[in-house]
C-alpha cells in the first residue's frame, strides 16, 4: 500500500511506493532496482529510515519500461534508455501544455 502524502507544490496529495513494493508491481528484482539507482537511471523521492520510496509518476515510468524489457527481452541498460525517452516525454508534453496554455490566454 502506497504512502501518501500532501505535495506543498501541488496541493494534493502524491502517492509514493517501497522499494519492495515497486519491485512487485514492475516485476524488476530489487537488486536491479539498486543497479538502476547506482546507474542514476532511478532515483529516490523520500528516504525514511533505511526505506527508500518512489513517487507514483517514476513508478508509471519504471513499469512502462519493464513491461517493454519483457516484451522485447531488453537488458537492463535498455530499460535506462526507455526510462529515459518517458521522461523526456513527459517534459515535452508539459511544455506542449505550457504553450496551450498561453495560446489560449492570448487568444482571450
């Protein structure tokens, strides 16, 4: 079960997931998951004691990829590269939204 807590910048509450508990969801042993973070492909939103989570948009990101690593039997590097390409992604569409946003204020 997730930890939730309020994001200050959002307003609203944000989902975050265990180490263990990615692991499950994604189907990624732990210890790749330690080689992705090593690796800086993946990193930590909050450390609480020893225990490392996740917020829910990495966790979309990591399964996505994963689900592409089953797929097509991809290393692990590669899952770095797809990881990569959504983030990038993700970035590209909020600046789309950005524009359209503006667009539609000038546009008034």
């Amino acid at each position: 079960m997730p930890l939730q807590i309020i994001d200050q910048a959002l307003m609203q509450p944000v989902d975050y997931w265990s180490l263990a508990e990615v692991s499950e969801l994604c189907e990624i042993a732990q210890y790749e998951m330690q080689e992705l973070m090593e690796y800086g492909a993946l990193q930590s939103d909050i450390v609480l004691g020893e225990q490392v989570y996740f917020a829910a948009q990495r966790v979309n990101d990591l399964k996505v990829a994963c689900a592409q690593r089953r797929d097509y039997d991809l290393d692990l590097f590669s899952v770095v590269l797809v990881m990569g390409y959504l983030d990038e992604i993700d970035k590209l569409r909020q600046q789309i939204r950005g524009y359209q946003a503006q667009c539609g204020q000038a546009a008034h």
